[in-house]
C-alpha cells in the first residue's frame, strides 16, 4: 500500500457570475459553470462563460446540456452539444462536463467519443448521468476507453453519503486510470466522512442556499413567490470550511 495522497480538489458547481463569484472568494480548486442548477444544470450562456473566463483565473468547466431532463438525446441535440464545445474552447475554457445514455441504460459510447475528441485539447468530466446507468463498472471502462479524464458520481444513490460503497469500489477499480469525483450531498458536515470513505481526492459541491432579492417595489401578487424574490447565493466562508476540513483530514492522512 502506497503513501496517502496529500493533494486533494474542491470543485463547485455555480448557477451565474455572482455564485461563481463567492465560490472563488472561497477558495473553490475549479468551478462547474452552470445554469438552471434547479434541474441539474444546463449549458450556461456563452456571454456567461465568456465573462467568468474574463474575471476568474482557476479553471472553468461550463456543464455542455441543451436541456434538463433525461440523458437520451436527439440528433438536434446532440449538434447543439458540438457546437456549444467549440465555443467553449474558443472563449479558452480548462474543461466541460458531458454525459449522454442509451435507452438501455448504457453510456452512448460513440457519441461520447465523439464529444472528447470536439472538446480536445480540453479536460472531459462525464456528469452524474452516470448515475443513472446501468452497469457502472462497465460505463467506467467504457469511459477511460474513450479518453474521458474525470467521472461525476454520488455513487448511484441521490446522495453521495448513501452511495460511499459504491464509489469506494469504483475508486478502487480506477486502478488510477481515471478519476473519481464525488458530487451531490457534499457539505462540511458530510465531507470528512465522504473523504474517509471513498479514498477519493476530488469532491464537487454546490453549497447554494437562497437570498432575499434586493428590490424595493415587491408586487402583491408574487410577494410570496420565490422564484421572483430569492436569488442563489453561496457563503465563501462555507467553501472555506469545506475546503479546511479536506486540508485538515489529508494533512493527517499523510503524517499517520
């Protein structure tokens, strides 16, 4: 058995500039840039990209979705996925996050592989739609097959901390071919064990919570509206700790 690792990432998934924003004050490793984070994320505008690739210097992965939903995709879709991995790599994006499924289940390999190969020289994260296959080992090989870099997973299970077998099984299935990043459920409370559990480096969070609108006139009829009167929002502080627990816990790791 090897040394622990020491290095460790902390990616966060954000919703607009401002998330991405407070997710960088924080101290977050790498940003997932979405939008419509209420239906998993869709691609963010690329007037949105381009303004966070202006402002941020750690790495940005706009998530490449036209639409929530399922994974099985249309011909027009799957188009409008190609096109939107151009421009990212024009706007000078690290990465983008993809994920596409057959009806049966399995991962769409050749359309995937075709994604990597548009996105190239750009990182690859397949995203939770690996959550939904069918065979996860299989979809894993297939994967490292097709060059992706990086699996998105809360380990089947809607919640990371209820998925920890399972992805401590792929994490030891990677055998260092790919990597594992644990997503959905991660909070500082959640974290350690998350870390502990899986043998897993690199975590993905979205930490959001609503905010009050700062608008002064309030309508009547959509006073009690959260849509029209809330905002995302994510406490720097929050990524903060997240990420000190992570530091505190590999730090150990390594000195035992």
């Amino acid at each position: 058995m090897g040394p622990a690792p020491s290095r460790f990432l902390l990616e966060i998934a954000t919703s607009d500039f401002n998330t991405t924003r407070q997710a960088v004050a924080g101290g977050a490793d790498r940003i997932e840039l979405c939008a419509n984070l209420a239906e998993g994320g869709t691609t963010p505008s690329m007037g949105h990209i381009r303004q966070c690739r202006e402002a941020f210097s750690l790495p940005i992965f706009p998530i490449i979705r036209p639409r929530g939903g399922d994974f099985l995709f249309n011909d027009e879709e799957f188009q409008i996925m190609r096109h939107d991995i151009r421009l990212c790599r024009e706007l000078g994006c690290d990465g983008v996050v993809i994920g596409l499924l057959n009806r049966d289940g399995s991962i769409d390999e050749k359309r995937t592989a075709k994604l990597i190969e548009e996105a190239y020289p750009l990182s690859v994260t397949f995203h939770r739609a690996f959550d939904r296959c069918r065979d996860p080992f299989e979809a894993m090989e297939q994967l490292i097959r097709i060059g992706c870099e990086r699996i998105l997973t809360s380990g089947q299970q809607p919640q990371a901390p209820d998925g920890i077998t399972l992805l401590n099984q792929l994490q030891q299935a990677t055998a260092g071919r790919i990597t594992i990043l644990v997503g959905s459920g991660v909070r500082p409370d959640t974290i350690e064990a998350l870390a502990a559990g899986t043998g897993c480096t690199e975590f993905h969070a979205s930490l959001r919570r609503k905010e009050p609108s700062q608008m002064e006139f309030i309508h009547p009829a959509f006073a009690g509206d959260p849509e029209s009167y809330t905002n995302n929002d994510i406490n720097p502080e929050e990524v903060k700790a997240t990420k000190e627990i992570l530091r505190d816990f590999f730090s150990l790791q390594q000195n035992s």
